[in-house]
C-alpha cells in the first residue's frame, strides 16, 4: 500500500495527538523551514507547484485560490472551513480530533502565505467533543508560542478563533459560513463578489478546508515535486482520505493515493459487501454526488475521472448500499435531509425541495403518478444552477440520478401502489401530511 | 442626456444600451424601456439576488444570471427574453405560486400585488404543483400591522428595508428553507418605529396595514398627492381616501416622488386620523354668557370685523395682534401678515416659528441671507462628514435623519453625533450606534461644543484656505476672541475632552464634503441665537459655505417653520426676508402691494403676552396657535389671555386657549385645502385638497379673506394659487437657497471684535448654566418619534402606541432611584422658596446618558413642563422653557399628575 500523510500518526502507538507526541513525529518543523526559507510569495508558488486541490468538496487548486486576493489589500482573513456537515463525509472530524496541531500548522503556514493576522476555525455545531480537543489544541499552540505574537521569533503575528457552528448544514458553505461568523444568519451570499475581494467582514478571504490545510505541512517540508508525483498525477495527485460508510464490512476513513478505483476502495479496503450481499448503487462524494452503479467501479478516483462519469469526488463521503435498499426510498430520505436544510433564501431552492420531497414520498408510499417520472427531472432543472448556491445542484443529484439508473423501480412503486422492496410503510395519510410541523418551528 | 462618467454598452434584448458603469443589468433594462421581471429587487434596497426571478441569459454564461446583481460590462450580450430565460421565469412563478394561498379575493394587496401581475405576465395559467399548501400558524404581530405568512414570497424586502433604510431591524427571518417566517425577537408583539415601511415595500399581502385592514379596495381609493403636516422634513404623501364618506382610509407614498423618496415614518404613515378626527370644530363659535356657543359664519365674521375695528378705533391697530400656527401654508401666512400689516394696520404679527426657529433664520441670514439648509438632502447622503448637533435626530426629524443613515451605511461617511446620548440597541433607530467616535456631552453643554469646536479649527489651524485668504479680520477677531475660552472650561463644562473635540474638528474640516444638522437642543436652549451665531463662524471658517456640498443645516420642527417666516409672518421681517427696518425694502412692497405699512417695530409672541399682561395688547388673533397649552404657567400667559378685551381662536379643533377665547373659527386642516408647506432645506411643495373640510370649516387664507371684507379692506383671492402667484410675483428677487455672497461679505467685515467677544466668553459659569430647580437631574422637554406638538394627539393610532408622556433616564439612575419601567416618579423643582412637582411614569433608556432624563413634550397635561426654567432670548426674543434642574424620586402608590393641579399649585 502506498504511504499515509495525513493519517501517520494516527495508529502510532500511544499517540494523543498533544503538542508534545505531533513535536515528536516533526510537527511544526515546516513552520520553523517556512520562516527560515520561504517568503510568502514562493510559499503560494511552492503550493502551486505541488497542484494541491481543495479537499472540501470543489477540488479547486488551493494555490490559485490565494493568489486571487487582490493585491493592495489592509486585512485579510482565513477561514479553516471545519464546519464538516455531508451526509456520509466524517473525514476532517477524525483529522481534527487525532492529530490537531497538523491542522492548526496549516492554518499558520496559509496565514502566513496570504498575509492573514487573524483566522478562524469554523467547527459544526454537532462536533461538541471535538471542539474540546481543538482548543485544547489552539491553547497549547498559543502557550508554546506557534500562534499569538511573533511566532517563532519570526515577526509574523497571527490570532486564532475557534468559532463554533449552530447546527446549519449551509454554513459549511463558504460565504454562509463568514456570514455566520459575522453573528448574522447563516445564508450563503450571492456572487460575485467573491470571498477573495469581498468575504469576511467585506475583506478579502480565503476558506480552506481541513484536509487542505492538513496537507500543507507535508508539502512543506517534502517539496512540491514530491507531492505532485504521488496520488494521480499531473490533475489529482496527493492522497485523499474516503469515508466509507453503509452495507461494507469495515466501515471508516481510508487514506489512499488518489487514482485508485471504488472498486480498491470498497472492496479491498472496506473489506467488501456486509452480509455479502450484492451491491446496488452507491454515492461516491457526499450526499450531493450523483449516484453510482456497479457499472461504475473501475472508475478512478480522481477529480476528472469521476466527473466525467457523471458525478463528483466531492468531499470523499462513499456510502454503499446493497440490493436491500429501496432507491425511491434513499432519495427521498436524502431530500428529507435537504429539505430540512435548505436555508430558504432563494425561491427555486426552497420551494423545490419541499416540492421534490413530496413527490418522492407519495411515489415511496404507492401513490405516484407516471407523469411524476417526467415532474421530478422537470422540478429539478429549474432548482439547478438557478439558486443562489450549489445547495440546489447538491438536492436535485440524487433524484436525477436514480432517476436515471432505477427508473424501472420508480416506475414500478407507480403501477404497483406499493414499495417493490417490501419495506414497511406508516400509513400514507401521515407520510404525505407535511414533515415539519410550522408551529414556531 | 446627461453625459455618463464612464459609459459602458451593452446588448440587453437586441437593443444597444449605453449606461453608467456599475449599473446592473435589471436597471439598463429598465433604462431602455426593457421590463425585467423581478419581486426582491427594489430601488430602496441593496441586491439580494433572492427570487431568482430576473434571471437572464447572457452571452458567454453558461448559467443564466440574475440581473438584479449582475452588473453591466462592455459587450455584454442579454436576453431577457429568449425561451431559456422565459422559461426560467415561468418555474419561478410556478415554485412561488406553489405555496400561495391566492386569497386575492380578500386580501388588501389585490389589485396593488406585484405577484398577481407578475402572474398574469409571466406564468402559464395552470399550476403543476398539486401536493399540499404549507400552511403557516397564523400568530398575533402587532395592532398596527397585519402579518400573514402565507402569502410571503420571502423576499426579505421587509426584513431587509427595517435594516437597511431605518437601521432598525425590528423584523426578521426565523426558521430555515420553507418554514422561513418574519418575525420578531423572540416572537413577541412588534415593538419598533412603526414606520409602515414592512407595509410599504411588501410586493404582496403578507404585511398589510391593521389599521385600515379590509376596509377597501386599492382601485377604489381616491388618491391625492400633497405634503405631510407633522415635521418640517417635508415629506410628500398619497392620500387615499374613500369619496362618499370624506374619509381617509390610509396613507402611501412613492418610492420615487418627493423629497423622503417613499420613506415615511409613523407620523405620516398611521397619523391621519387626526384628520377625520371625531374633535373637529365644525362651526364658528361666540362667547355668550360665559360660554362658547355655535353660531353662522356670516354672522360670526361680522362679530370679528366688528370688534376688531372697535378696539381699533379705541386703542389704535397696535392694541392689536396676530400669531400664526407654523403649520399653515405659506399662502395663509403671507395673507395673515398682510390682513395685520394692511387691513388691521398692525405690526404685530408673529408665528410659532418663534419657538426656535427664528434663533436660527435670524443668525443665518445675517451670514448667508436666508435661513435654510445650505445642503439638501442629497449632499447629507453624499457627505463625507456628517455631524449631528443638539437633536436626536430619529426622534425629531426622522426622515432626515434617514438621510443620515444612509450616508453613514451606503456611503461609509464618517458621523459625529453630538448631545447627551450613549449608544443602545432597541426597537427605536438609534443615530449614535452610527457614530464611530460620538461626543457624548453634558446635557445642556451644545452651545459650548460648538465654540471648543471653533476653538479648535483656530488653534488648531484648520481653517479653510480660502476663508483665511479672504476674510483675514475676521479670522482674526475669532483668534481673539476664542482665548477667553480655556480649554479645561470647556472641558469641565461638555465633559468631553479637548482632544476629542479638536479629533472632530479635524474631520469636519478635513473632509471634501462636510454638513452638520442642528436642532433644538441647540435653538430652543437658553442662549440659542448666540449658539447659531457660533455655529455659523464654525460653518465659515470650516469651509462648509464655500466647500460644494458642504453646508450648515437648521432643523425645524413643524412642518411650515421656514415657509411662514419668510412669508413675513415675523414682526422683524417682511415677506422674503426682509428686515423690517429696510427702507428700501418696503418702498418696494409699497409699491407692490400698493399700500403703506405700518411703520411702527412689531411685537413678537412673548413680547405680544407681556403687552396683553400689562394692558397694551387688547386683542390676539390666534391661527393654529395654543400658547395656554404650551407654555408653562411662569410664562404668565394665562394672565396674558386673560387681560385681553378680544381673544380670537382660528383652530380645526377647541385648544386650552380655544375655550377662554372669545371667538372661534373652525379652520380647515391641511388635507382639506391647497397651498403651499415650505421644508427646512427650502424645498416649497404643493399640497393638495383630498377631502371636503369636516362641519362648516374653512382654509385659513378663506377666512383671512372674509375678515379682511369685513373690517372694509378686501384682500380678494378666488383659490390660494392666486396667493401663490403674488407671492412669486412679489418675491421674484428673493434668495432661492443659495448663499448670498454679498450678505456674508458684508458680515464678515461688519462683526464686531465686541460681539465676537461675547459670543466666546464662557458666561458667568457653572451655576447658571445648571439652571434654577436646585435638583440633580438636567430635565429636557424633548419631541417623540409618534408624535409632532399637540396636533398628533388628535390621531388616534399614535396616541395608541405613544399614549401617555414618560420620563425617559439612564438605568444606572433608574436603579439608583430604584425605578423600573412604568414605575411613578415624582419631579420637583425648588425656586427660592416655592416648591412645584409633578408625578409622571419613568422608562429606562440606555440611550439617555446618566444625570439627563428627558419628558416628551406633547404631554403638557401632565405637568412637567411647570418644572422648567422661563426665559427669553434677549435678541430674537424667542421663548425658553424646555430645560431645567430636578430632584427626582420614586412616587410609590401616586397618580400622574394633571396639568389642573400644576396649575392650582401655580395660583393662577
């Protein structure tokens, strides 16, 4: 097996992930190599020559991303995007709690390349135990000098604030999230302007999220080359960690080179199907991509690859079912989910995924109508790419796309009247009523 | 055309458009005649991009755009109407149409609804949404405005409006995707401005006005365009009213019309009912036998010539008086002085600007030749600077004060509130929380910020260059005269410190445009002319006369101040401004008018009651005037009132001093007749007649006219525009509002190293400027956002949200005191021996700074305006009693004082 980055310390034995065990395995050595050696300027360069890309769901080159702040610029902020939310993606959750200080060094090393003074960490809301152990971890890096005043002996001063969610799955979109940061209610902005010029309090910004960060000390003090030689190179290279979750034997996050197939993944690494059955489709980013068949296996996992299939990397959240599951059912419990977290700012978005659910469930219940196989593709071309964020692409992927693998099952709820999986229904009077009841909630 | 700064062309719909870069898409559009539908967009508001309904196709985009927020680039090629766009247009429609009640039937935006006609364009005429509606709770929001949530779209205009323009944020969304619902904190009963604009700016029927809920249909209304009578901001209205029953059913303004754009506040928008009032007088009056009896108005006019010339022929014209409500027209004004100065032959006429006002049109014209803004409402939302002197400006003048904010929010302009006022987040805008460094100053202290700012430009050597070229001797007296002002005096007295006040003399005159509001805390203050006069060296030497868009701006408070005193509704001036004593002058108006004026100096309102008091004055025609209501018992003007043989009351409804007069003639309010309401920038509008006047009443310039028949000296007018083209006729030479150069030249050169002099000296000291009550407290009779002098207690939605008057202080005093909201507190004031007090409610504000408590003046009855000290400006004779010392405690178990008791305590 390839080597682990992010991941080596987490199975040393006894490993705490304090200050005192991450000093002992080189932590913050690239912070010390990064004031001795490299300016600001050739740290964006360095950066961009290992073609790092955001690990938070876009995959967009980290590198470019900073050097679009304008360049007369008085403030700047970073943003440590740790508001981990997907269905399905539990990856910067493990990285924070097992080994902190390597993102908290990443933080450091991104302030100094963009010149931020100040950054914040924007934790979920749900991530209680968590928020624990990083600011446990924030205060030790403050006492022994990696944060606060003149780190190092360096000159470079940054302040850290870890800011805590309220439980909205749209904050871990970037311009919700400085919004909420700002104490305002989280609803993503519309843009332009984007977060470079105009983000966190009107100044210019930059939100990375925790696996991105993660990965700038290994960069650091291995080199660029290194770094774009491994994973899948030239496009994705750098290992990727893949939560894997459902009908597997072994469950959890897997740190593996990019460009290794589902196929590795699912079956090599999770340990293949629980209860062996056969699989029927899963979802190869988070609960926004597409969904995949067993048709889709081979496919490689990098950037390109999986959305040239037809769907998204995303933010590394593989969740596998097996023949078990009804698929008009998981498209409609996924858009209870967005239904539920839709922030309601913009009309297509809010309207159409209390649309969608409905239909959905009426046709989970035995009470669809043919001409809802032509309504769902409909409603979901006119939420998609029309709403203020990409929360609306992210509600319409997985009705589109079992749509498109399993419209015989859909079709058959239809004429059956009934769930063709045989899973239990309530009674149909009360799965159609509304979900959420309005009474001051 | 104007020519654009930097023009950018585009393509919107195959048509070549040339716009202002920066501008967005949906505005080209608009520009060239293209509708582009939209619902959260809107001309008030900064783009939320929210609806999603403006989206268009634009070349080179692979997703279509939203307009709202897209903005215009060199080349860009739009389609607004190409079969994606049109399409995207229709699922809009169908997603928000998904969960509308379409109850349009009942509901009071049918007819007036932006999504009923965006339906009727835009949508196909079937829906396909067939699932269950959403079905909001329906809570209750507030007596005033009406929320119903399932009609919201969710635009946010409401919630983004109380933000934006007001500064707010009494509403906002709660719950997420499509159980958003506006509300308030915590879901309680709306608590704010009540300002309407919710109501306003909602494009449906979620937030409708309660007051006028169900009572018509919009298409059925008839509407009038005129000119508010509250404040002097001058804001334009439509009266919409229902015709067969004379009746005003509500109040609306255009978003793109007058001088307040739409904006109103809730004056203007829940205070009309003072006009249908149930108190209307609806016929002339005479005293007989002790009392008030109706009688036919020919009759009653004869009755007024009739004593009128009576008393003329007696005691000579100038036994004889007239004050005229600063509410009146500027027609009824120029008819009033003229009805005095020719037909009676009277000098003596005077208004109610006298209350303030004339500190400021007295000092101003000496240095400029008129007495308005010198900066419209456009350059205090331009202005880089702006400085907020002795008014608390959303309870005063709250559209102006709108201005303000937007300056401050939209354009990042730097304000500098001055008075005793501290930040506080309530229902309530609050101009201070804007203020990034606010001179918080001790109560009473104004008039010495103003000469430690003027201290400071001289020391500090800020003046503008061009003043100090020019006008060297007088720069020079300034520096003289400033050294008598030490700065620990002036620090000891504003409790502010000397490097605050020069940080804020540094901005004033380092900005490019700078302009500073004033208002009565400053005008109606004990020592108010001098306080101008300073302010005025302050304006000069900072370049805000020479500097364009720069400018001194006087705040008034009734609605017509400027307009009747340049109408010449002052003994000292003539219409236009003219002094009195200008020969030239008046040979013109003589020929004008072709009569003689009286020579003699006129008396004003204060000197008119001590001549009534010492039986010189022998008849007082009042318009819209209610001295007995307003002044305190010290004043003795109910002695005054008393010693008169002749007490005629012009008024639409029966004031204190109505019942002691001796005639009463029921007047047309300023809904019921047209003329002209002149604001504090200057600004003369229309106003226009939208209902019949109530009973038997008339417009004031109609009875003028009787009168003046009947005392044999006609001054014939067949509508009040024929007033109107006199007066332009008349005063075609007169300022317009720009400064007069010769005016301050001449001032420059004339004002004396002595005047100078005393207008610095820091005056006998501390104990005087504490006042006379001997308490510890600095009492303030001070205005209320809801209401505007008495006339506001007419309209019967105001007085349900502001009811009764309370004292307004500090918590720290209030815990000191032990006093919580709503809790009696007894006022008392100690002179010499006498003792007067009186019992009031106490409300804590966080805004009030501690030692300071303030009483809305609209409350007389309550007493408190018995506690203030009495004086009269030595110069503008203007009257002072809204300030003084008191001791306050809790008054457990007492009742609020009557103004009955204050006045039997009085002995008068």
């Amino acid at each position: 097996m390839a080597e682990v980055v992010l991941f080596r310390n987490r199975d040393l034995p006894g490993y705490t992930g304090s200050l005192a065990d991450y000093e002992r395995q080189e932590g913050y050595a690239a912070l010390r190599l990064m004031f001795k050696q490299y300016p600001p300027a050739e740290l964006i360069e360095l950066v961009k020559r290992a073609n790092l890309r955001g690990r938070g769901g876009a995959g967009f080159p980290t590198g470019m991303k900073w050097s679009f702040l304008p360049k007369e610029r008085t403030v700047t902020y970073l943003c440590c995007n740790a508001d981990e939310s997907e269905p399905g993606t539990f990856k910067d959750r493990e990285l924070m709690t097992v080994d902190p200080h390597q993102m908290i060094e990443g933080i450091v090393i991104a302030s100094y390349a963009i010149g931020a003074h100040a950054a914040y960490i924007y934790m979920r809301g749900e991530f209680a135990s968590e928020a624990v152990i990083v600011a446990r971890a924030v205060q030790e890096a403050y006492k022994a000098g990696y944060l606060g005043k003149n780190i190092l002996g360096s000159g470079f001063d940054l302040e850290l604030t870890l800011h805590r969610g309220a439980g909205a799955y749209i904050c871990g979109e970037e311009t919700a999230l400085l919004e909420s940061i700002e104490g305002k209610r989280g609803l993503p902005r519309s843009k332009p302007p984007f977060p470079a010029t105009h983000g966190l309090y009107g100044k210019p910004t930059v939100i990375n999220n925790v696996e991105t960060l993660a990965s700038l000390p290994h960069i650091l003090r291995r080199g660029a080359e290194w770094y774009a030689s491994i994973g899948s190179p030239p496009k994705s290279p750098g290992t990727r960690i893949f939560s894997v979750s459902g009908h597997v034997k072994r469950p959890g996050n897997y740190e593996v080179p990019m460009g290794i197939t589902f196929r590795q993944l699912i079956f090599d690494l999770a340990g293949g199907m629980k209860s062996d059955r056969p699989l029927k489709a899963f979802i190869p980013g988070g609960a926004s991509a597409s969904f995949f068949t067993p048709d889709h296996l081979d496919v490689k996992m990098d950037f390109d690859e999986v959305a040239k299939a037809g769907s998204m990397l995303g933010s590394g959240g593989v969740t596998v079912m097996d023949d078990s599951v009804c698929m008009v059912w998981a498209a409609a419990n996924l858009l209870r989910f967005f239904h539920h977290e839709s922030c309601g700012k913009c009309t297509p978005c809010r309207e159409g995924s209390n649309w969608l659910l409905r239909v959905l469930r009426r046709i989970e219940h035995g009470q669809g109508r043919l001409t809802d196989l032509d309504l769902l593709p409909q409603v979901c071309g006119n939420i998609a790419g029309r709403t203020v964020c990409a929360f609306g692409d992210a509600e319409t992927a997985p009705v589109v796309s079992t749509l498109r693998h399993f419209r015989a099952e859909y079709e058959a709820h239809i004429t059956r009247k009934e769930c063709v999986m045989g899973h239990a229904r309530p009674p149909v009077d009360a799965a159609t009523a509304h979900p959420i009841s309005f009474a001051g909630h | 055309m104007t020519t654009l700064k930097s023009p950018v062309t585009l393509t919107i719909d195959g048509k070549s458009i040339t716009v202002e870069k920066g501008t967005y898409v949906i505005d080209a559009a608009r520009q060239a005649g293209i509708h582009i539908p939209y619902f959260c967009s809107h001309v008030k508001l900064a783009p939320d991009a929210n609806c999603r309904m403006c989206l268009v196709e634009v070349e080179k985009m692979p997703k279509l755009q939203t307009s709202c927020n897209l903005p215009v680039a060199e080349g860009m090629v739009v389609r607004s109407t190409s079969e994606k766009a049109e399409q995207a247009h229709k699922s809009v429609m169908d997603f928000i149409l998904a969960n509308h009640p379409l109850d349009c039937p009942m509901c009071d935006q049918g007819g007036e609804c932006e999504l009923q006609d965006r339906t009727h364009a835009y949508s196909d005429n079937y829906s396909h949404y067939t699932e269950a509606k959403r079905l909001p709770e329906k809570r209750y929001f507030s007596p005033y405005i009406e929320r119903e949530m399932s009609r919201c779209i969710t635009c946010m205009r409401c919630v983004r409006y109380c933000d934006e323009v007001l500064d707010v944020k009494a509403i906002a969304a709660v719950n997420r995707g499509d159980r958003v619902e506006i509300s308030t904190f915590m879901d309680r009963e709306l608590d704010c401005e009540f300002c309407g604009g919710c109501v306003q700016i909602c494009p449906v029927g979620a937030f409708t006005n309660r007051v006028a809920l169900y009572d018509y249909r919009p298409w059925q209304l008839k509407k009038t365009e005129t000119v508010c009578a509250y404040c002097a901001d001058g804001c334009t209205l439509t009266l919409e009213s229902k015709v067969s029953e004379n009746q005003i059913v509500r109040v609306t303004s255009d978003w793109e019309k007058g001088r307040n754009l739409g904006d109103l506040c809730a004056k203007g928008f829940f205070g009309y009912h003072m006009i249908n009032s149930p108190e209307r007088v609806a016929a002339p009056m005479i005293r007989q036998d002790g009392r008030l009896v109706e009688w036919p108005w020919i009759e009653a006019i004869e009755a007024a010539a009739q004593r009128l010339s009576e008393i003329k022929r007696r005691y000579g014209a100038e036994a004889i008086g007239g004050v005229i409500s600063a509410r009146c027209t500027n027609e009824e004004a120029y008819l009033f002085q003229k009805l005095l100065r020719l037909a009676i032959g009277t000098p003596h006429v005077d208004s109610s600007a006298r209350d303030g006002h004339l500190n400021s049109v007295r000092a101003l014209t000496r240095v400029a030749g008129h007495g308005r803004m010198t900066a419209p409402y456009e350059a205090i939302e331009a202005a880089r600077v702006v400085m907020v002197i002795g008014a608390d400006l959303t309870e005063t003048n709250p559209i102006t004060a709108l201005k303000v904010k937007a300056a401050v929010r939209k354009h990042g302009a730097n304000l500098i509130t001055v008075g005793p006022y501290l930040k506080e987040i309530g229902p309530i805008s609050n101009l201070v929380n804007l203020s990034q460094a606010p001179l918080t100053v001790t109560p009473g202290s104004e008039s010495m910020v103003v000469r430690a700012l003027v201290k400071a430009v001289v020391e500090e050597r800020l003046i503008e260059p061009s003043v100090a070229a020019q006008a060297q001797t007088y720069v020079a007296r300034v520096e003289a005269a400033v050294t008598q002002l030490p700065w620990p005096v002036a620090e000891a007295r504003t409790g502010l410190s000397a490097d605050a006040i020069k940080a804020a003399a540094r901005s004033l005159s380092g900005a490019e445009r700078a302009v500073v509001l004033f208002g009565p805390e400053l005008t109606r203050q004990a020592g108010g002319y001098d306080a101008v006069c300073a302010l005025a060296d302050l304006a000069i030497l900072t370049g805000l006369y020479s500097k364009p868009g720069s400018g001194l701006n006087p705040l008034c408070e009734e609605n017509n101040e400027m307009g009747v005193v340049e109408m010449g509704a002052a003994p000292e001036f003539l219409p236009g401004l003219i002094d009195v004593r200008n020969e030239a002058a008046r040979l013109r108006l003589r020929e004008a008018w072709k009569e003689e004026l009286p020579s003699a100096t006129g008396w004003s309102l204060t000197q008119m009651l001590e001549e009534a008091r010492q039986g010189r004055l022998k008849a007082l025609y009042l318009v819209g005037e209610d001295p007995l209501g307003s002044l305190p018992a010290s004043s003795g003007v109910r002695q005054a009132l008393q010693s008169l043989e002749l007490l005629i009351c012009q008024d639409p409804f029966l004031t204190e001093t109505g019942r002691l007069a001796h005639l009463v003639l029921p007047a047309a309010g300023f809904a019921e007749k047209e003329g002209t309401f002149t604001n504090h920038e200057g600004r003369v509008q229309r106003v226009r007649r939208a209902l019949e006047p109530v009973g038997e009443a008339l417009p004031d310039w109609d009875i003028f006219g009787q009168l003046a028949a009947g005392l044999g000296h006609p001054l014939d007018y067949a509508s009040a525009g024929e007033i109107t083209d006199e007066i332009r006729r008349v005063l075609s030479d007169r300022p317009d509002g720009r400064i007069d150069g010769a005016v301050m030249a001449q001032y420059l050169a004339d004002l004396t190293a002595e005047e100078l002099e005393a207008r610095y000296r820091p005056g006998p000291g501390a104990a005087s400027e504490r006042g006379r009550g001997g308490g510890s407290m600095t009492l303030v009779i001070s205005q209320s956002l809801f209401h505007s002098g008495k006339l506001s207690r007419r309209a019967s939605e105001l007085m349900r949200i502001e009811p009764e008057g309370r004292l307004q202080l500090n918590p720290s005093d209030a815990e000191r005191l032990g006093v919580e909201d709503g809790d009696m507190v007894r006022l008392r004031t100690m002179d010499g021996s006498a003792s007067r007090e009186a019992v009031v409610p106490a409300v804590r504000r966080a805004k009030i700074a501690p030692g300071f408590c303030r009483f809305p003046g609209h409350f007389p009855e309550a007493g408190v305006k018995e506690l203030v000290d009495w004086s009269v400006d030595p110069v503008t004779q203007t009257p002072y009693f809204r300030s003084g010392r008191v001791m306050i405690e809790k008054a457990v178990g007492a009742a609020a004082t009557a103004s009955v008791q204050a006045a039997a305590r009085e002995g008068v």
